[in-house]
C-alpha cells in the first residue's frame, strides 16, 4: 500500500487530537514528514480509510476565494477502542504473549502486527525493545541488507 505512512500519520494525528479538519490534517502532515502529501492524496486516504470517518462539514468565507466547505474527520469508535487496548507500556508485553501463544516458529513484525488485528501502527522501537529484553525461549535473527528482525520462538521443554 502506497499511502501506509500517512494513514499511520493521520491515524496518530487524530488519535491525539480528535475532530480535526481537513486543512489542519492537512498542514500536519507537510509539516512532519519529509515529502509530504498532495490535498488530492490526503482526501483518497481519509475517504477510503475504513477506520476514519468524516464528522461534519464546516462552511469557511474567504474574502478572494469566497465560500468553500472543510470535512472534519475523526477515528471509529471502534478503532479508538481496539488502540486504547495497547497501551505503549503494555505493548512489549502483549507482543511476547503473542509469540509465546503463536508457539515455535519464525516470525517477523509484519506477521505480529496482523496477528494483534492488523491495524496498529507500532513503531520499530517496541519490536526492538521486544529483541532486546526478550525471554531466554526467544532469539532474534537480523536478515537482509536492511537488517529485518526475525523472532524465533523455541519449543518449550
């Protein structure tokens, strides 16, 4: 998926902040990352985004461009309850009680995140701090020139 990073970013962003409009989301997201986004992007992935919802409409009057109308936009009631869930302190802990259930096998960040449902947009550092604090029945691998993290849980004895 090509706009992953700003529907992480967008995600966040109304995380912390609620009902946001659309230009505020919008500046957000320019002033933050890198390369930024176009309006055009930033309305395909608030539009499509199962888990963002369009709140109301706001009527702005500018004195050369007259009228236009602004979308406010929120998250589901029920994203906010599944994120409320993994709390940052609890989320190394519910990683490591993922793969200890997952049982013996290899596993990588991605099959962890669909594992927990998919949709939470952890940082790298939680599974970093997972490699680093891990229990004597997980190993870590690196793999690739970019250096993946691939866990390896052991067969309990």
């Amino acid at each position: 998926m090509r706009t992953t990073r700003i529907r992480q970013k967008v995600k966040k962003y109304l995380m912390t902040h609620g009902e946001v409009a659309t230009t505020k989301i919008y500046d957000h997201i320019n002033e933050t990352m890198t390369w930024g986004v176009t309006m055009q992007q930033l309305g395909n992935v608030l539009s499509k985004d199962k888990d963002i919802e369009q709140i109301s409409e706001v009527r702005k009057g500018g004195a050369v461009s007259g009228g236009y109308t602004v979308m406010t936009w929120d998250l589901t009631p029920q994203y906010r309850k599944m994120n409320a869930e993994f709390e940052k302190a609890d989320l190394k802990e519910t990683i490591l009680a993922w793969l200890e259930q997952a049982g013996p096998g290899e596993y990588v960040a991605k099959d962890i995140r669909k594992g927990l449902g998919g949709h939470h947009a952890f940082s790298s550092n939680v599974f970093k701090r997972v490699a680093d604090d891990g229990p004597d029945w997980l190993d870590i691998k690196r793999h690739g020139s970019r250096k993946t993290l691939i866990y390896c849980v052991s067969p309990r004895s």
